[in-house]
C-alpha cells in the first residue's frame, strides 16, 4: 500500500467535510439535549491534544503523519444481548462518552495537516456489530488511515467470555475481525513518502517468526523503516512512566529504581523470539522509528542509536501526536 498526500485528501475530502458536518451536528445535538458542550464556541481543533515530534532520515521532501491510538468505542445496539449492551454502557462511561466524536474531530484536523493516519490499536474497545461498522466508515471512507489492531479488537466480552493474553485467545476471532479490516492484520506494509510503515500485531507483548521473517524481508527494500504496533517495546523510561501512570497516582517519588519487569514487559524479556527480535532491531540502522500506543500516555524514549520510540495518549482524550519526516 502506497499513500501519497494528493491521494490521502483528494479520496478523504468527502469524508472529512461530512465527518466536520457530523461533529457540529453532534455538538448540536447535545445541547439540543441539554448536556453541556465541551469547550462551548471554540473549534473542535482546539479540543485536540497535540504532541509534535520530528524523525531525520534524509528525505528530499517533508512529510508528517498524525499518529493517534486507543480511541476505545464502545457502540453496541439492539443486535447485541442485554449482556452485552450493557457491558457497552459501562465502558462508554469508563472513556468518557465522547470517543467517536474525538475521533472525528482528529481525522478533520489531518485532512488539513499531515499526509496520513496511522493508528496503533484498540479503535474498538470490544467486538459488536456496530463497532465493525465503525471500522469499516473510518478505514474504510479515509483510505489515508492505516495501522495496526490492538488487544481490545479481540476481546469478545460475550457472556461467559474468558479473555486470555495469548495468540489463541485472538486466533478464537482473527478471521472474523480481518474480514471487518481493510489491511492484514498480522503484518503489513505501508509506504509513505519514501517510509517504510511496518505495522504488525503485536497485542500482548511478543512477536512471532513468522513476523521476523516478514521484517527481514521488508528491509531488504532498502527503505527508511517505521514500526507501528500497539504495545511498546519497553524501554526504562517507558516502563517508569508505565508503572508511575497505571500504579503510583498518589505517590511521590522516594526512589528513581525501575520496578521489576511484569506482564507484556515480562513477557518480551522471556519470549526467546521477541527478545531476540529487539536486539536485533537496536542494530538495524534502517529502523529510524517505533509508534506505539496501549498505555494511554504520551512520551518519547530512545530506543536505538538510529530510532526513537514513541507513544500516544488515548484518541479518547482527544490526544494525538504529528511526526514531521525530512
């Protein structure tokens, strides 16, 4: 998949101009309801939270992606059971109620300033018909966007569902979710501007082989490299911040120790695969960048004499980060 900026606005604008028409109509709706705006005569734009980073490789003309992750929406309707309609209420309370209205407000803003979308995972926070059909509109109607799933795709959240942080949890719906996706989910490839956007699933902290062989093969095109997944690979700046954000809300820092490896990051030290596949990538001097999402933070961490890794906030909150190439 080749992405230039003439075809991401000329096949988007329609969408764009009716995605800026549905957030007004949105905003009117909710006063017509009689529920307070958010940021009352101010434009949506303004809503979004924005973090600006700039990645070198050389290019002969600039381009920027917006990279956003974690929009979580939560629509279920009459075709779901009581079950799981109201799992959907509760976690539409949980993200705050807004989460496609964010997203709209974000894709409106990229038409304008950047080239691409990339988003890394969890734009549905569970499996319903109605989110597939939220899939389809926003990949589908904006073939700028691209990326990667998240954990939160394969979560089923029927009844009796027992989810399982493995690749036969998400083996139980694959084939069903990549009828829904308009990319191959397990590994793709997208390049933008002379960049090589590898995108891979990667939900719950390892890689496969087969994954490692397909990388192989993508760098022996020779192009800048981007690897976009939904779980970072940790750094010690990343896992700090991880544990401080998602453990230490009310607490000061009384030691700056970097507490013992748990889950994904666990799982990354001990797949043999996974870490052998990182220290591979902290050699390979055509990666030039790593985006990633899952922890709902924004923060930026060196990952290689040649990359940086970098996370985004939750699209839910209205975050976002541009990443300026030159």
């Amino acid at each position: 998949m080749d992405v230039s900026r003439r075809d991401f606005i000329g096949a988007a604008g329609g969408f764009f101009a009716v995605s800026g028409l549905s957030g007004c109509l949105s905003a009117a709706a909710d006063r017509a309801a009689g529920e307070q705006a958010v940021f009352e005569g101010r434009s949506p734009h303004e809503r979004l939270s924005l973090a600006y980073s700039h990645v070198k490789v050389g290019l002969e003309t600039p381009f920027s992606i917006l990279h956003i992750s974690d929009t979580h929406l939560c629509a279920a309707d009459g075709r779901e059971s009581e079950f799981k309609r109201g799992f959907a209420k509760r976690r539409t309370a949980v993200f705050g109620g807004r989460m496609e209205e964010a997203l709209r407000d974000s894709l409106s803003w990229a038409k304008s300033n950047v080239d691409a979308v990339l988003h890394t995972g969890d734009l549905i926070d569970f499996q319903t018909e109605a989110n597939y059909e939220l899939v389809k509109k926003y990949f589908g109607e904006a073939p700028g966007m691209f990326g990667c799933p998240g954990n939160h795709e394969y979560q089923r959240r029927s009844e009796g569902d027992r989810i399982r942080n493995t690749g036969e949890y998400n083996n139980l719906s694959a084939a069903e979710l990549q009828k829904v996706f308009p990319f191959d989910l397990h590994f793709n490839s997208t390049v933008v501007g002379g960049v090589n956007f590898v995108s891979i699933e990667q939900t719950y902290g390892f890689v496969t082989g087969d994954q490692v062989e397909r990388f192989h093969a993508e760098v022996k095109k020779g192009l800048p490299i981007v690897l976009s997944m939904h779980v970072p690979f940790m750094t010690d700046e990343i896992w700090r911040a991880s544990c401080r954000f998602w453990g230490g809300c009310g607490k000061k820092y009384r030691s700056a120790a970097i507490a013992a490896a748990r889950g994904d990051y666990k799982r990354q030290i001990e797949d043999p695969t996974t870490s052998s596949f990182i220290a591979y990538l902290k050699k390979e001097p055509l990666l030039k960048a790593i985006c990633a999402g899952h922890l709902h933070i924004t923060i930026d961490d060196a990952f290689s004499p040649t990359a940086r890794e970098y996370l985004v906030g939750g699209n839910f909150l209205f975050h976002g980060r541009e990443i300026l190439f030159t």
